[in-house]
C-alpha cells in the first residue's frame, strides 16, 4: 500500500465496474503533466527568459515587480539597508601600500581620463544582461595617479554598505576593462545599482563588481572578499570559475 | 452558513491527526518559501529588505523541507486514502466543472433534513483536487529546479538559465494558486474548523460533500447514526444499521 500513493488503499474495491465508477486519475496526470512541462522548461528556459524579457522591456515600472525585466539586473544585497551617498558628499579612499594615499570626490573623478565599455555583465547566478554601457575611471589609471608602491601585490576593495568586501590581484586590478564606474546604462549609477559609484570588473561574475564602492586598498596579498569567504572563487573569471561554462564577457 | 440547530448535531471525521499535522507543516513551510522568495526576488522588496545571506539560506532549507511532510504522511492510511480521492475524478466530479449551478443547494420539500449541494462531490470537489495536484506537481518542479539552482556544477549553463525561469515564473504562478486557495478557505469557516480541529458538522458536508456524506451514512460512521432522509434525534450509535454493509464507494 506504502508504494502506490495515488492509487487505491481501498481492498473492497476490485471488479472492473467499480474501478470505472473510481474515476480517471486526473491528479496523477496533472502531476506528471507539470514535471514534464517542468523539464521542458527547464531545456527551453533559456530562449523564453529572452522573449519574455524583450517583451516586457517597453512596460516601464514592471522591473520593480517581476525579476529580469526591466533593465535585467537583479538587486541583490548583504546587508538590510544601504546608507545613501549622493554625487555631492560622495568621497572615495585610496590608500594602503601607496605612494600618496588620496580622498576623491565626485568631481576628482570626473577630472581623470574617462573610459567607456559596454560589455555584457554576467551574475554567478545565472541571470546575465547583454550589452551594458559602462563609464568612468579605469582603475589603472586611478593607481597610477596615487602611486602602487613596490611592496603591493593586491587590492582590497570595500563598500560602504559596511560590509561588502572584494578583492582583485594587483596584475587583475591592472587590466583596462576594470572601471571605478561611475556611469552606467547610459546614466549616472542608480542607488539599487550601487551608486554613485561602483566597481566593474568586466571579465568577472558580477560579485567581483562590488556595488556601493567606498575605500581601495593596496595589500600585500589577497584578502578574501565576502563571498570568496563563503565559497565563492576569488579568481571569478567568467566561464573559468565557480563550475561555470558561461561565454565570457 | 452551517444551521445551528438540531440537525447539525455530529459531527463528521474529516481529517486524522496526522493528516492535520501534514497539512499544517506544509502551509508552513510553503509560506516561508513563498515569503522569502518575493524578498529574494521582487526587485523592489529585495531593494527594500537586502540582507540575501539571511534570507536566501532560509528560502533553500525551507524548500528542501517542503515535500518531508507529505512523504513522512505516507505512512499514514488516512492520508493515503485521501491522496486516492484526490487523485481519481468521478462522474460527479465532471458535472460539478460543467454546471454553472455547482455551488448551489437544494432544500428538502418536506421542511426536514439537511440543504443539499445540488451535485453529489465526494470528500473532495473538483477544484480542491485540482488544487492539490497542482500544488504537488508544483513542489515537485520546484525542487528540481531548486537544486539545480542550489548545486550548479553539474549543469550546463542553458540549463541552469531554463530552471531559472521555470523556478522565477512558476514562484508566481504558485503564489497565485495559494493566495486563491486561502481565499476559499478564508470564505468558508467550515472547512477552516475542519482543518483546524479535524471534524465537520453535517450540514456543512451536506451542502459542501452530499456524496461523502451518504459514503459516512452508508458506513454508519456517523456518532448519530442518522441518514440525511430522516431528522436526527438524540440516540447513540445504531450498531445495527442495515445500511452498513454497502460497499464503500471510495
């Protein structure tokens, strides 16, 4: 009896009659039904997200209720509230093993050379939106203007979240496609989107691209963000890490 | 509204023990998931909320925990009986989905007996079987998809992108599917107190059940021991009840 859940637990019941009387199993068949449309769904999901997102693109606030519409990012974060920055009272540190440890304000960045990208962005969880436009502060040319003494091998990156930390090596940190953002989806950097100034790692998952970003810090070595904490690779190459086959970025 | 009065005197066993408890750890365990997931997920309340190293251990372990309840429940008889009527559609049961009438009751001529549900449903209508299986099928699909999602190593990436839009939508589809499904519930107090203390009066089943009630009347289940032909009068069980036994449609 243990073994048939949806079928009969009634011993009377055995004659041919009685079992058309019983009725067809019409719950089993919705449930087997559904797995199958699950797995269907499941192989095919991928194409239908597109559709789906193309679709709703055009119905402006949607975004805020159903995920992957709107612009396609999905707000993720550590902590339960975000204290606000403004571009007016926004500054951002510079310091550890540096020649000239330095405080920038919105307009210190803007006075630096400019860098546009438009790569896609990649989440580690799955989601990924194409073609994102990208503007600000390459980050080597930001190293270049305080100084990377020869004793750095690192760079720890923190958010004034408070405690949303990341990290990159200092050849990684060198790289041209990693920005101080500033700009984003053709406008200044939203607050849900970790403004008004974030990092963008371009080749990596989306949680090397720490939102929220208030201190840089030359170090010695790697110190392990939050996520690498927890499991996460530290190297987060896109298609090359945490067991993922992504297409790169 | 069930009659207070004499002809609601016993009450009916509905649901055992058991298949209470299976009932109430489930709701439990699915509104966490479906709690935590809208924080999770809906863009604007996860901006609100934040705090994703909480709240998405939370949504995983309750998820994981949600089919226990129910395959612990298989070892209760009562509650692999009830899977058995949810599981079958009668002839009833397709003339209740076509009759635009299905939730009206007919009163007896004779001023005598209990107002009766124009169709004889079983212990269970059309509706809540549907509902059942749906959310079986929908808690199947969501573990699957769940831990595809949960151990992504394993899975090509087209996959991983395909659950995740299975998991995303049917989250929704699923919370309609509840929300409608407290919404009945909310609406009829005698299904509430069936699932909170287990019975139901007669005049509830007789408007809401007629068929599970014969099925009870035919089996002399009944602590009054009446038929709904005949007012009931304060007496025990009638151990001789001829009608006894009739084979249990069931």
């Amino acid at each position: 009896m243990v073994g048939a859940p949806w079928g009969c637990s009634n011993g009377n019941v055995s004659n041919e009659d009685a079992r058309r009387a019983r009725g067809a199993p019409v719950g089993r068949r919705v449930v087997l039904g559904m797995l199958g449309l699950g797995a269907a769904g499941v192989a095919v999901g991928t194409s239908l997200q597109r559709g789906v997102n193309s679709a709703l693109a055009p119905v402006g606030q949607i975004g805020n209720v159903l995920p992957g519409a709107g612009d396609g990012f999905r707000y993720y974060s550590v902590v339960g509230g975000v204290p606000r920055r403004t571009a007016a009272d926004y500054k951002l540190t510079v310091g550890g093993l540096v020649r000239q440890p330095q405080t920038f304000t919105m307009a210190d960045l803007a006075a630096l050379p400019q860098t546009r990208l438009t790569r896609d962005f990649q989440c580690v969880t799955g989601w990924r939106v194409p073609e994102v436009m990208w503007a600000g502060v390459a980050l080597p040319d930001l190293l270049d203007v305080v100084g990377v003494s020869g004793a750095a091998r690192a760079v720890r990156f923190t958010s004034f979240d408070g405690v949303y930390t990341e990290s990159l090596t200092l050849e990684q940190a060198r790289r041209r496609d990693v920005l101080v953002a500033s700009e984003m989806l053709g406008g200044p950097v939203t607050h849900d989107h970790g403004g008004p100034v974030r990092l963008f790692v371009a080749p990596m998952y989306g949680y090397k691209s720490l939102k929220w970003l208030g201190g840089i810090e030359l170090t010695d070595k790697v110190i392990t963000g939050y996520w690498e904490r927890r499991g996460y690779d530290v190297d987060a190459w896109v298609g090359r890490s945490n067991g993922r086959d992504d297409a790169p970025t | 509204m069930p009659l207070r009065d004499r002809r609601t005197e016993g009450m009916l066993e509905r649901f055992s023990q058991a298949e209470r408890w299976i009932h109430h750890v489930t709701a439990l365990l699915m509104l966490v998931c479906l709690v935590t997931a809208a924080l999770l997920y809906v863009p604007a309340l996860s901006a609100a909320v934040g705090r994703r190293d909480l709240i998405k251990p939370l949504h995983v372990y309750a998820g994981f925990a949600l089919p226990v309840p129910v395959l612990l429940g298989l070892l209760s008889r009562a509650f692999r009986a009830d899977l058995s009527r949810f599981n079958r559609f009668d002839p009833a049961d397709w003339e209740w989905l076509q009759r635009r009438d299905r939730r009206d009751v007919a009163y007896p001529k004779d001023g005598d007996g209990l107002p009766r549900g124009v169709v004889p449903i079983g212990k269970f209508n059309p509706g809540q079987k549907l509902n059942a299986a749906f959310t079986m099928g929908a808690i199947l699909v969501m573990l699957g998809t769940g831990a595809i999602l949960t151990f992504p190593d394993p899975w090509p990436d087209r996959w991983r992108t395909g659950a995740t839009f299975m998991h995303d939508w049917l989250f929704l589809i699923i919370l309609v599917v509840t929300l409608g499904h407290l919404w009945y519930a909310a609406r009829d107090p005698g299904a509430l107190g069936g699932l909170l203390t287990g019975r139901v009066d007669r005049a509830w089943a007789a408007r809401h059940h007629p068929g599970w009630l014969d099925e009870h009347e035919r089996a002399g289940e009944i602590a009054s021991g009446n038929t709904p032909e005949t007012p009931p009068k304060r007496h025990p069980e009638n151990p001789d009840n001829p009608l006894k036994t009739r084979p249990n449609r069931s």
